[in-house]
C-alpha cells in the first residue's frame, strides 16, 4: 500500500513539474499568482469598508508622532526578520525585504501562518537553498518568536502587577502572587524543556537561535514601548499607569490564539474598560480605529505595491536576458 501510494505520489509530481514547466502551465500559473494577488488585496479593500471609510478621516489623530510611531511599529516585524534570516542564510537583509511584509500582510488580514506558508514557497522559488533548510530555519524562527514574545509579556505582566499598574485588570485574574509564580513557572519550564530537547526541537546552531531570540526580544520591548508612547502623545492627560493598564489587555488579547480580528476586538474591549479607567472614550475610540484602519491601509499598499514591483522587476530581468546575444550568454 505505501509502495503504491509512494508512485501515485511520484507519478503526480512528475505530471505537475512538465505541465508547471510548458508555456501553458507557465500562463495559468502567472494567471493564478495575480488572481491571489487579486483576492487578498480585494478581501484588504472589504475590510476597510467594513469598518467605515468616513470613519477614517473623522477620527484621525492630528499629532504627527502618532503617524511616525505607527510606521516605526509597522516596520520593525519585516526588518527584524529580515536581519536574522538574511545573517542565517547569507543573503542580504534587502532582498528579503518585500516578501517579509507581505508575509505580515497574510498573518495578519488573511489566516494565521499563511505568511509563512507563502514565504517558503517564495523562498523555494526564488532561491537556491535546499527545502529542508528553508523549512527548518522558518521553523525555528517561529518558535523562538512565539517563545519570546510569551515570555516578555509574561515578565511584563508580572512587573505590573508588582507595581500596582492593573489595578481593574486585577478583578478578572487571579491574585498578584498566583499569578506571577505562574508566569516564573511556565517561563522556567519553556527555557528548560527548551535546552533539554535543543537538538530535537531546533535545527539552527547555539549562536544562531541566539542571535533569533535576541532580535524577537528586542522587537517586541521596542513595539510595546512605542505603543505605550503613542497613545502618551495623542491623549496626555490620562496618567501612564493607566497606558500601562491598556498595554496589559492588549499583550493578553495578542497572545491567546484563534481570536480573530485581534485589532477590532481590542478596540472594542478598550471602549469598554475606557469607563472604568476614566479614559475619554470618544478619544480613545477615535484613536485606536484610526490606528486600526491606518494598519490595514497600509497592509493593501504594501501588499499590492510589492507584488506589482517584483512582477515588474522579474518584467525587467527577462527582457534584459533576452537582449544578451545567445553565444554569448
């Protein structure tokens, strides 16, 4: 039964890579790229309706921080991984660049880790490195960013709670003390069950998954302290502890998985606590869907501007082969 399922596996792959290789497989494939360019950039211009077109312009903050502070944390996923992939497969960081914030666009607006997905079917395309190590070193990656952005915002919370930044948020969880020894305690068992398995788990070197863990942490104290201070510059009045209150619910939305809409929840929960934290709430509405609906403005941009530059570009490439005289190629 294997042996059969192994030649009908072979037999079908063998018919998909003569068919992807002739002029015609070549014109529904491209036919195919662009309708999924299409689609995703479609669904991107749904969402925005969604949420409101008019709401856009009538909620937009006015302080220009606020725009900077947004492009700074757009930026800093792309260009972090951009880094540690480029030092892991010797490419330059720049190449890598555009596929990287597309992949962002995916995990984002379209399905968790369809990003990655794209990615190394992108990487295959477009690289000569072998699949095996493009899986492994994508698959490292997001360990080593799942583990380190749990384990900061554990330590985060922690450090609240300690100095009496979550006083509402503590209502809903457990006591301080509880609390904390849990977030030690699962950090303390990540880390260990981390280095016992290290061989069995990762495929990257020591320094390596160093250099990983070092980039995720970085990225993600940088984007939290950059989100704390937007909010600081558009509302000042409203005392830092209560941002700090706000950061927490949004560190916890952001790590409890298959919540879809993450952006749009948040919003709606902070309207909510808006309240009892004695926060504006038109403010704070207005300014958390300006940030929401910037977000995803930017994804379509990114998105389709992208894409259209590297088809162009590939444009580009052929016609200049084709240029060089043959006997000379």
């Amino acid at each position: 039964m294997t042996d059969r399922l192994r030649r009908l596996y072979a037999s079908a792959r063998d018919r998909w890579q003569t068919f992807a290789q002739s002029s015609a497989g070549k014109t529904v494939l491209k036919g195919l790229r662009w309708l999924f360019v299409g689609a995703v950039a479609a669904y991107l211009v749904y969402q925005l309706s969604e949420l409101g077109w008019r709401e856009l312009w009538t909620s937009l903050p006015t302080t220009p921080a606020f725009y900077i502070l947004l492009v700074l944390m757009y930026v800093t996923l792309p260009v972090t991984e951009a880094i540690i992939y480029g030092k892991a497969w010797n490419l330059p960081s720049r190449k890598l660049l555009p596929v990287l914030f597309r992949k962002r666009v995916l995990n984002n607006d379209v399905l968790g880790y369809s990003g990655e997905a794209y990615f190394f079917l992108w990487m295959q395309r477009n690289s000569e490195i072998a699949r095996r190590r493009l899986l492994a070193t994508i698959k490292d990656n997001m360990i080593i960013s799942s583990v380190s952005s749990t384990s900061v915002a554990f330590l985060l919370l922690a450090a609240f709670f300690l100095t009496g930044q979550v006083q509402l948020l503590e209502q809903y969880l457990p006591d301080t003390t509880s609390t904390i020894a849990a977030a030690v305690a699962i950090i303390i068992v990540v880390v260990a069950v981390g280095l016992a398995f290290r061989r069995a788990i990762f495929s990257l070197s020591a320094s390596m998954l160093g250099i990983f863990a070092i980039g995720h942490l970085a990225r993600f104290v940088f984007n939290n302290g950059f989100q704390v201070t937007q909010w600081a510059l558009v509302i000042p009045e409203v005392p830092l502890g209560t941002w700090i209150t706000l950061l927490s619910l949004y560190i916890i939305i952001n790590q409890v998985p298959l919540i879809p809409a993450r952006g749009l929840f948040f919003v709606t929960a902070s309207v909510e606590l808006a309240g009892p934290l004695e926060v504006p709430t038109a403010a704070v509405a207005s300014m958390l869907l300006a940030q929401n609906l910037l977000d995803r403005g930017l994804n379509l941009l990114v998105y389709v501007g992208t894409t259209a530059a590297e088809a162009a570009d590939q444009e580009f490439s052929k016609e200049d082969e084709a240029a060089i005289p043959e006997e000379i190629r």
